[in-house]
C-alpha cells in the first residue's frame, strides 16, 4: 500500500511540474506577443506612412515634371504639353488654368509684339527709300536747273559734263529701285544642278579684275568632288558678288580674301573671310536689316545682305557670320546637297 500511495504521489508531482511548465510557457508565450503587437503596429503604421508619402511625392513630381514640360513647350510655342496634364484635383485643374492662361496671354502678345515690328520694318524701309532715292533727285534737278539757267553761256565741254552727272545720279536711283525690286520679288525661277566651285569660279572673273586693282590677294580652296547642289546661277553669283565686293570695301588699303568650300554629306558650305576692319557686335546684330548700312551716303543702299539673305532662304540655305574689330570678317554659306538621282 506505501508503495502504490509513493507511487501515485510521484505521478502527481511529475504532472503537477507538466502543469507548471506547461502554464510557464503559456504566459511566456503571451507576454512575447504582448511585447511583438506594438513593434508590429509601430512597423504597420510606419509602412503605411512611407506608402502614403511615396504616392504623395510621385503625385508632386507628376506636376512639377507637368510644370516643366509644359514651360518648355510654352517656351518653344507648343501649346499641346499644356493637354498632358489630364488629372481633376484641384491643384492640376488650377495649374492647367494657369498654363491657358499664360499661353494665351503670350500669344496675344506675340501678335502685338509681331505688327510693332511690321511698323517699325514699314518705317525703316520708308525711310531708307527716301533717303537713297532723295540725294539723286536732289543732285539731278540741281544740276538741270544750273543747265536751264546758263545753258546758253556754258561751253559744250561743261554741259557734257552736267549731263553725264545727270546720267550718273539717274543711275544711281535707279540701282536703289531695281535693288528694292529684287529685295521684295518672289520669283519663282527653275533651279538647276550645279558645282559650287564653277559657282565661285565664274563669279570671281567677273570681280576678279576688281578686287585686283583695289590690291586685293585672292586665295581659293576649292577641292574636288564636292557634291552639287540645286540653284539658280544667277542668284547664287549675285550672292558671292556681294559678299565679294562688300569684303573688298572693307580692305581698304588692300588685304587677302580667301574663300574655301566643303561638303559634309547633307550641304555645302563655303566660307568668304577678309583681313578688313571687322564689325562691331552691334553692327553684327543689324547687317541683315534692311537699308542698314555702315558706308558713307552714296556708296550703298544698305539691302545687298538683306538680298542674299533672301535668296539664300528660296533656295533653302544659311547663311552666318563672325566678324572681330580689327581681324576681318567670315560670311559662311550653306546650301543643301542635292542627292544622286534626284531631278534638280
């Protein structure tokens, strides 16, 4: 009997401490999740802060990257970046407002700003027109009347001469008509394919005199196999005779014009630098204004670049310029290639 009552006391210590572990692990168990639940929902709530930031900040940068597409549109006159914008918050709506806003306050005073300079082109051709076309007149009817008045008293020698500076200032108002004619024509003349280096060539027998004289030292790089082009002979030598010439006023005591050509594939440039005075920036910014001259008065219309400027577009070409004071000046003109095949 002692042994059975040992016995059953020792299955009752034993389950007694089961018990006791058993109950130790489950409040063990307990007071980790009590201590795991805060981490875990400070974890949560942080994610869930970061999410909502990140979806915040993509929105924000959604409509500064809006701001800026649609300021360089605005910038270059491409209204349509304005339309990308297509959220209905009251920040995109109010942005996309702004952005009308200002397209349409930039466009009309891009008209206004457009018939101001048409005024200003209308009063600066009138006033040329007058000026170059008013010293002639004035010269030709001074000298008419000293011929009416003292015609009977003058020797024939000195009426031929009053005559022939009629006939010289008639000329004259007539080159400033005709150069007035070709500045406003638009002609439409059939183009042909042509060697810009029989271009320069034959244009440089025709000054080639000329420029000698004036002790001008012509230097040509014209290499060979430089690809046609598509254009009017007559145009593109009224062209180079121009630069020509207006490089040679501009060596007055003599220097070296050099002209040089190349082709890159897609056009063919040539380059027309003299040793003369060079120009100024604010020279530079106006010599394709027309009848904006630096010649004294009677020695040009102030329309011959404005006239290159012209032809060179209706043929499709450039033309720039670098000038320094006292180093010369470089004309550089492009004209497009025409391709292998292709009808001139």
């Amino acid at each position: 009997v002692a042994d059975d009552t040992r016995q059953q006391g020792t299955l009752l210590v034993e389950a007694t401490q089961a018990l006791l572990k058993k109950k130790k692990q489950t409040i063990h168990d307990a007071l980790n999740r009590i201590l795991f639940m805060p981490l875990a929902v400070s974890s949560l709530i942080l994610i869930l802060i970061t999410a909502v930031y990140i979806w915040q900040a993509r929105k924000m940068l959604g409509r500064l990257n809006y701001v800026q597409r649609a300021a360089d549109g605005v910038a270059k006159g491409d209204y349509e970046a304005i339309q990308h914008l297509t959220s209905e918050d009251p920040i995109s709506v109010m942005m996309r407002s702004a952005f009308r806003s200002m397209a349409a306050q930039l466009d009309e005073r891009q008209e206004q700003l457009v018939e101001a300079r048409k005024l200003v082109s209308i009063g600066t051709l009138t006033s040329g027109i007058a000026h170059e076309l008013n010293n002639p007149l004035n010269n030709v009817s001074l000298t008419a009347d000293t011929l009416l008045e003292e015609l009977e008293d003058l020797p024939e020698e000195e009426v031929r001469e009053l005559l022939g500076d009629i006939i010289n200032e008639t000329g004259r108002a007539s080159e400033v008509v005709r150069n007035l004619l070709d500045f406003s024509r638009d002609e439409e003349r059939p183009l042909a394919r042509l060697g810009m280096a029989n271009v320069i060539r034959q244009t440089l027998r025709l000054v080639g005199n000329q420029l000698s004289l004036n002790g001008i030292k012509v230097e040509t790089d014209l290499p060979d196999g430089l690809p046609d082009i598509r254009g009017d002979m007559h145009y593109l030598q009224q062209v180079f005779i121009n630069l020509f010439l207006n490089a040679d006023q501009a060596m007055e005591r003599g220097g070296t014009l050099s002209v040089a050509a190349r082709g890159d594939g897609a056009s063919v440039c040539v380059d027309v630098s003299d040793t003369g005075c060079g120009m100024d920036k604010d020279t530079l910014s106006r010599i394709f204004d027309p009848f904006f001259t630096t010649k004294p008065v009677g020695k040009g219309t102030g329309l011959g670049l404005s006239i290159i400027y012209g032809i060179l577009k209706k043929h499709g070409g450039a033309i720039d310029v670098h000038s320094e004071e006292g180093k010369g000046t470089t004309f550089t003109v492009c004209l497009p290639v025409l391709a292998d095949g292709e009808d001139a």
